[in-house]
C-alpha cells in the first residue's frame, strides 16, 4: 500500500513538472522591467524642474519666475500620478516575473486605496484611475486566487491595455522632463552670459557696474564645468525613455503571442528584449547618478 502511494505521488509530481513549461526568459524580461519601473530618480527631477530653473532667474525677473512658480504647483500635484505609476508597473511586472517562473505572487495591498484617494482628490483623470484600478484588480486577484503558471496568459490579456496606457502616461511625462532641461540649459546659459558680461571690461557691461575680471574667470569656469551636466541628462531621460517603450513593445508582443508563451521564437525575442532593458537601465542609472 505504501509502495503504491509513494508511485502515485510520484505519478502526480511528474504531471505538474510537465505541465510547467520553461519561461526563465519572461520571468526575467519581469523582473528587470519591475527593477525599471521602479527607479524613480529622473521622474523626482522632473517634478522639482521648475524651481531648479528659477535659479537661473534674477529677482527684477517677475514675470518668468511667476510662471515658474506656477509650473512648479502644477508639477509637484503629479507627484501622486507618477508614484501611483511606478508602483503599478513595479508591481505588475514583479507578478510577471512570480507567475513566469510558476510561483505564487504577492501584491501591494495599498495600491488600490491609493489610486482611490487620488481620484477623489481629483489628483488623476478617469482614463487613467481605470487603468490603475484594473492593475490593481489583476494583482488583488492572482494573488488571493493563487495564480500560478497556467494562468499567465490570463494575466498578460487584462494587463495589456491598461499597462499600455499607464506606460504612456508615464512616458509623456518623461519627455516633458526631457523639454524641461532644454528649457533650463537656455536659462542657465542666459544667466551666466549675464554674469559674466557684468565682471567683464568688454562694452556690455551695464552701466555704473565694477569691472572684476577675476570674478568673470571663476563665473566661467564654473559655467564650463556645469554646462555638460546638461547633455548627461539629457541622455540619462532618453535612456529611460527607450526602457519604457522596450517594455510596452515586449509586453504587446507577450499579448499577441499569449496562447503560445513557450514558443521558441518568442523566448528568442523577449530574451532580446530583456538585454534592451539591462543595457537602457544600466545606462540611465551611471548617467543619473553622475550629474
């Protein structure tokens, strides 16, 4: 009798390991968009953009630094959008990633009241409040219903559209940061050009004003040493943003191919994929973290 249990067991255990296909590769195109997703340093700079402009203004400014202002309030309310997206997508990929490698998958239990509270306070619009309710939804449900493997295709249908949209929303954010620093370059320079016009004996000095050569030569060099911060940002948002569009490209190409997840062809491409996203992030996180 024990001998015939422990076969049974056995039989059992080789049917489950069958029926679990080898998706290492979406499991880790999962976790490295998650670890993406996750990284928020650039979206932070892209809300205090305003008020790091402003210092490139002068007091008599009244004009530009009022619109500066402005901009800056109008930033610092997306604050809770772009939390609530990385959280989404952070989320959501870290369940790809569980649900890939056939295991059960956590989710944040504070997701879903936060994208309520900020609809409430108005501080997200509806498209995308049902976007985020819908992720949120999914996690809640693969979570408490124990998703496994065999349901993945399930998963990666209802995540699709409001994934993409979520992706979108986050994107077009990004590239206002990218805007942002060219819009800061133009009045870093002015305000230096300024300055150093003011120390220097060369006719644009304003009038009543003291010559201090030595003073323009340290306002210079310290325009020198910073002016190249810029182009680093700049490449560190446009690395980012090739993360982000790798990662909704990936996942449409997961929906349309969801009934055929262990196909060679797409395991070749999602492995692919994944190398895109290593080297954008690896790329982003060196250039953001030396400017």
């Amino acid at each position: 009798m024990h001998k015939h249990l422990t076969v049974l067991v056995y039989a059992i255990a080789l049917a489950l390991l069958a029926g679990c296909a080898n998706l290492a590769e979406i499991q880790e195109f999962g976790k490295l968009s998650a670890d993406s997703a996750g990284y928020t340093r650039l979206t932070d700079e892209y809300l205090t953009a305003p008020e790091q402009q402003k210092k490139y203004t002068l007091a008599s400014e009244t004009d530009a630094r009022a619109t500066l202002d402005r901009l800056g309030k109008e930033r610092l309310q997306q604050a809770e959008q772009l939390k609530l997206y990385h959280r989404a997508i952070e989320g959501y990929m870290t369940a790809l990633a569980d649900l890939a490698g056939d295991q059960v998958t956590a989710y944040d239990k504070e997701l879903g009241g936060l994208v309520d509270s900020a609809a409430k306070g108005s501080l997200i619009a509806k498209d995308e409040t049902a976007s985020l309710k819908a992720i949120s939804g999914l996690l809640a449900d693969a979570a408490t219903d124990y998703y496994r493997q065999r349901r993945l295709h399930e998963v990666i249908e209802r995540a699709n559209a409001p994934l993409q949209e979520i992706l979108r929303h986050l994107t077009a954010m990004v590239e206002g940061y990218s805007a942002a620093i060219e819009d800061e370059r133009a009045a870093f320079t002015a305000y230096y050009r300024l300055l150093i016009a003011t120390a220097r004996e060369n006719g644009q000095r304003p009038p009543g004003t003291m010559r201090e050569p030595a003073a323009a030569q340290l306002i210079s060099d310290t325009f020198d040493a910073q002016a190249p911060s810029f182009d680093t940002r700049k490449k560190a948002v446009n690395a980012y943003l090739k993360t982000l569009k790798t990662i909704a490209e990936a996942h449409q190409n997961l929906y349309d191919n969801r009934d055929s997840l262990s196909n060679d062809n797409l395991l070749a491409a999602i492995k692919n994929y994944s190398k895109r996203i290593r080297d954008s992030y690896k790329a982003f996180h060196q250039l953001a973290g030396n400017n």
